[in-house]
C-alpha cells in the first residue's frame, strides 16, 4: 500500500474501560480500521490525564486507575479518514477527537524493501 504525503492524523482520545459491542474500545477502533483497510493505527495508554469531566486519571499507585487515558492514532488519507469518522461518530459516546494534518515521510514494510 502507497501512502501519500499529505495524510492526515485522527487522534480518539478515550478511557480503557470504555468499551464497545463487549470489548474495549480502543481494541474495537484498531480492529475496524484494520478491517476498512487504513493504513495503520496504535492504542497507546497514557499514565495520566483528564477529559471533558475534569476527573484526574493516573497510574499512581496510590490512586490506581481503572481508567487510564487511551489515545488511538491513525494515519491515512483524508478520504479515508473521513469515512472512518463516519462510522465511529455514534460509537465515541465520551472522549475527544480530533484531526490534523500529517506529512508522511516513510511508509513501508519489510516485504515493500528491496530484494
């Protein structure tokens, strides 16, 4: 897959104990944007942070959460990122998302190097 570049990045901001259809929404997120064929996307889970309902999440042992912050980024085209956003618009029910323009400078896999 060639990737051009001029991408744009989609960044869902979440919480791990979001979920979705049973399973956790970032791991919803990253298999549908496998299934329709992006490019590329990665949960990271944050060690700490606060949303729209200003409730401080962390990862310190005294005040464990239960609920880290999680960001899924993906990459690709504006096209396709686009329709992406329309298919997760009702499934993001708390969070942020947002969007912003990437310049890709490398996209590849071991198997697109030369033999």
């Amino acid at each position: 897959m060639n990737l051009p570049p001029e991408g744009q990045l989609l960044r869902i901001f979440i919480g791990e104990s979001d979920k979705y259809e049973g399973k956790p929404l970032y791991e919803w997120l990253v298999i549908k944007a496998k299934e329709h064929g992006l490019a590329g996307a990665t949960a990271i889970r944050g060690l700490m942070g606060f949303g729209a309902n200003s409730r401080i999440h962390t990862s310190k042992i005294m005040r464990l959460s239960l609920d880290l912050p999680i960001i899924v980024e993906i990459v690709d085209t504006q096209e396709k990122i686009k329709e992406f956003l329309a298919l997760i618009n009702n499934v993001v029910k708390e969070g942020l998302v947002t969007l912003e323009k990437a310049d890709v400078h490398l996209y590849r896999s071991s198997s697109n190097r030369d033999k």
